[in-house]
C-alpha cells in the first residue's frame, strides 16, 4: 500500500509539472524586421556621379562582412566605370551607419544614380548573386530567369 501511495505522488507530480509545461506561452519569434534603406544620398558615397553605386555596410567584428567585401570590391569598374563600390566600416563610418538606420550588416545595397536602392543583399552572399544582381539592374534580361521557365 505504501509503495502505491508514493507511485500516485510521483504521477501526481508528473502531470501536474506538464499541465504547467504546456500552459506556458512560447517565446514571441525574434524580431527579424531589419531597417533595409531605400533612398540614399548619392553624395554621402565616392563617385556620386556613377551610375550605379554598391555599398557595403560591415563592421571590423563581423565574421562574415570581410568575405562579403571580398566579393563585392570586384564589382568596381574603376575611376571612371559605371560601377562604384564602397565599404562603410560600423566604427570608421559610424555616421553613415546612424544616418541610414544600420542594424545588421554584412548589408550591400545596389543603388541607382538618383539613389534609390533597387537591390539588397542582408547577410552571407555569393559572388554569382552579386554578379548577377548588378548585370540585371545594369541591363535588363541580361540574366538568364529562374529555372521553372526552362523548356
């Protein structure tokens, strides 16, 4: 009798721990709502007078940031190419970090001449997406489409 008293006290408890576990409400998911600029100032950049602009928003203790600079530097066309390309360290450009509402980098925006971003990419990126990215903006339909129209 005794043993049967101390099992119904161990499931009393039991089930009294899940009624408790499952009441509990989950965490709220984290908030993934980054602030993605859409206009810039082209002359808060080098070269205002270049067609297109590619900013690169990092931070010296970003892992991922020196990799995603690597790929975008080569997208540069030189002094007088239609393609510039910056990088806007979190501590050296701290004001241009503040100015557009940085929160997350490796952050590249792919600008227009009047400044209004067309592309971002947020986060790791590949060299072919930057590439790509940039050919289509430059010349429409100069990128091959999604593999569903394929023949």
């Amino acid at each position: 009798m005794e043993r049967f008293l101390v099992a119904l006290v161990l499931v009393g408890i039991a089930v009294s721990v899940a009624v408790v576990l499952q009441r509990r409400k989950p965490a709220p998911p984290a908030d993934s709502d980054w602030n993605i600029p859409v206009q810039l100032d082209r002359h808060d950049f080098l070269r205002p007078e270049a067609p297109w602009l590619v900013v690169v928003f990092t931070s010296s203790t970003c892992d991922a940031c020196s990799g995603v600079w690597s790929k975008a530097v080569h997208l540069d066309a030189g002094p007088d190419g239609p393609v510039c390309v910056q990088e806007l360290e979190a501590v050296a450009d701290a004001e241009l970090h503040r100015r557009y509402g940085i929160d997350a980098v490796p952050l590249v925006l792919i600008a227009d001449a009047e400044g209004v971003v067309q592309r971002h990419f947020l986060g790791p990126v590949t060299a072919t997406d930057l590439w790509a990215a940039v050919a289509e903006l430059r010349d429409p339909g100069s990128t091959p489409g999604p593999c569903e129209t394929h023949d």
